[in-house]
C-alpha cells in the first residue's frame, strides 16, 4: 500500500514508518517538525515537511503519491501542558485533525488509523478498562482526542472512511537496535526522565504524588513496547472495511506504579536514581490499565515484548546510544 503517515518524526510515527517500509509498503510522512526530528524518519520514507491543516499541501501529496491509506499521529502529547495551554490542545489535536479527515475524505480515502489515547478514560471505573467502557477525559488532551474519535464516527457514516481507533495506554522503549528512540523536549515521559536521572547524578527524578488510592501512592499504568504498538497498528490498518470502524486499546494489561518503575530502571541501568517527592501533576489518573483483549480476539495481537525489564532495556539501549537524543547525535 502506499500509507500517509503524519507525525513521522515523532516517537511513536518514527517507529511505526520504519515497521511499514520493512513490511513492503510506500511511505510519506508529513510532518511539520515542530517537535520530531528529521533523523528520525527512515531514509526510505518519502518526507514533506508541512502541516496537516494545509489543504492545498495534503491533496498534492495525496494525489501524487496515489495514497492509500492513512495513519495519523501528529499530535500534542502532553497532559500537564494541556491544563495550561487548552487552545493549543483544540487548535491542534482536535480543528487540524477535523480538516485533515475532510481533505482524505473529499480524496476518497477508506483506511484510516488514528492514534487515540487511554486518557479519553479519565479515572476508570472498572480495571482493567473495556472499549465499551465510558469516556470521561480529565484533561483537554484527552478531551481534544475524543472529539477527534467521535467526528471519525460521522465520517464513517457520511464518507465511507473505514477506521481504526487506537488508544494507546504508556507507550515505552524504542527499536531493539537503539537507533530510534524517545526524543522529546521537554521530556515529559516517566521511563525517559528517569532514565535521564540515571546517566546523571545530578538529574533529581521527581516524584508526582504519592498520595494516590494505589499499593504504594504512586500512579499505576500500563506499559506497552513501542515496537509492539506499531505492529499492532499494522494489524489494525489490514483489518479496515471502508466505511466500518474498530476500537482497540493497546496496553499490557500489567499496571506498575511510579515508585515500581524507577526500582526496575534501577536494576537495569544499576544506577542509582535520586528521586524527590511533588504534589500530584494536574490531569493525571490514579490507575491506568488496559483490557487489550479486543484486539488480541480480533486480530491475533500478541506483543513480543510485555515485559517492562525488556521495555526499559530498550529505551536504555537508545538513551546511551544517543545521550542527547537526535539533536547532537553527530557530535558523539
Ligand atoms: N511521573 C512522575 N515523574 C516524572 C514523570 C512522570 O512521577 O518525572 C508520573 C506521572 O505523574 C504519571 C506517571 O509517572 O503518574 C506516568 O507519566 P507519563 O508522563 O510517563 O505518562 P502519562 O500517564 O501522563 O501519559 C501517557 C501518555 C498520554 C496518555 C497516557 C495514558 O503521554 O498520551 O499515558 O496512559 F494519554
């Protein structure tokens, strides 16, 4: 096929473009760089740098590249800057993304996978969360994703676009070979800071609450291997009948705690990470873990590597190999 990928740059779009060129398929990216990285894209991957409200931009490359099918993950990611900054969230997850599935409608595409996220859950009600299970976002992150999914609902219907909802639970680690990885800045991210605390003394992790209705205070949530999330998204994609949609979650279904994650960083690096306790960071859920059997049922979804030691032994592999990310890559 040949598959529009917006986002390419980023983590998760970087790993998932290299998945499809090994599968066989074309790729374009379009990305804007505004938070990924060029060196991130594989070499194979046709790469337009633009946005994905340009209309003008989004028809050429799907005309020229007779696109079949679309994976979008050009997003803001952050929940804690979503509470500050909602306009941006809206502007970008929500308004951009609502006139990027009008321009692949109007060209007449029917496969569509959207990367969605477990925070449309907000605090669950039952552990581990369903598809079916109620959408209450806490945050505009989560809320700029679910009205995303609801208008991909109605487009369904009135375009005949065939989709994949994903919701991705804590997506970790990076390419077993270390040589994509997470690279945002800020970090945000759990695994990736206290990684970062690891190969530095003088990086002091901190710790979001530790007042939680949780085993230890800490937030619980469900890490799922980069790699195995992108081949879910292959699976996913195969499965689309135009005009017919799925949801899947796409987590581990374990649930480990901030203060568990840290002691298996420590083991595997065996650095030890120097932590400081703060208040609770504003949009977060106490516990976040997936019910991922829809999609193990449907599509035969089995990850390769559930294990968080093995997740944090990748994303390490990658955080040495490029201490300073892509920027200075070079300068090692
Ligand atoms: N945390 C810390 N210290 C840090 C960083 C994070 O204690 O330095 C805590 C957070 O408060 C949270 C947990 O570690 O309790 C995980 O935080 P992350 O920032 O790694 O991930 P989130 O759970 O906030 O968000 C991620 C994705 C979202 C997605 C969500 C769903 O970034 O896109 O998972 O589970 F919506």
């Amino acid at each position: 096929m040949n598959i529009l990928v917006t986002g390419g740059a980023g983590y998760i779009g970087s790993h998932a473009v290299r998945h499809l060129i090994q599968q066989g398929h074309k790729v374009v990216v379009i990305d804007n760089l505004s938070t990924g990285h060029r060196e991130a894209i594989a070499p194979e991957a046709c790469f337009v740098q633009g946005n994905v409200s340009d209309e003008n931009l989004v028809k050429e490359v799907l005309i020229n590249n007779s696109i079949d099918a679309v994976m979008h993950f050009a997003a803001h990611i952050e929940v804690a800057e979503s509470v500050e900054k909602p306009y941006k969230y809206y502007a970008n997850n929500f308004s951009a993304a609502l006139s990027f599935i009008k321009y692949i409608c109007d060209f007449g595409i029917q496969r569509f996978v959207f990367s969605s996220t477990a925070a449309v859950y907000g605090n669950p009600v039952e552990t581990p969360i369903k598809e079916t299970h109620q959408r209450a976002p806490l945050n505009p992150y989560g809320k700029s994703k679910m009205m995303v999914e609801d208008a991909i609902h109605d487009f369904a219907r009135a375009a005949n676009l065939g989709f994949a909802v994903l919701r991705y639970f804590n997506v970790a680690g990076a390419h077993p070979d270390g040589d994509i990885g997470e690279a945002h800045q800020p970090e945000s991210h759990l695994i990736p800071r206290v990684l970062q605390s690891a190969m530095s003394s003088q990086v002091v992790l901190p710790i979001y609450g530790t007042d939680y209705p949780t085993h230890d205070g800490t937030c619980v949530r469900d890490y799922v291997h980069v790699q195995d999330l992108v081949r879910a998204h292959s699976l996913a994609l195969e499965a689309i009948k135009p005009g017919q949609g799925q949801v899947y979650n796409l987590g581990s279904e374990n649930g480990f705690s901030v203060l568990e994650v840290i002691q298996a960083c420590q083991k595997v690096t065996g650095a030890s990470i120097s932590v400081e306790k703060y208040p609770r960071r504003a949009g977060d859920a106490a516990t976040l873990v997936a019910s991922s059997e829809k999609i193990r049922n449907d599509l035969g979804w089995k990850p390769q590597y559930p294990d968080v030691t093995t997740i944090i032994e990748h994303a390490w592999k990658w955080h040495q190999k490029h201490p300073h990310g892509y920027a200075l890559q070079n300068e090692q």
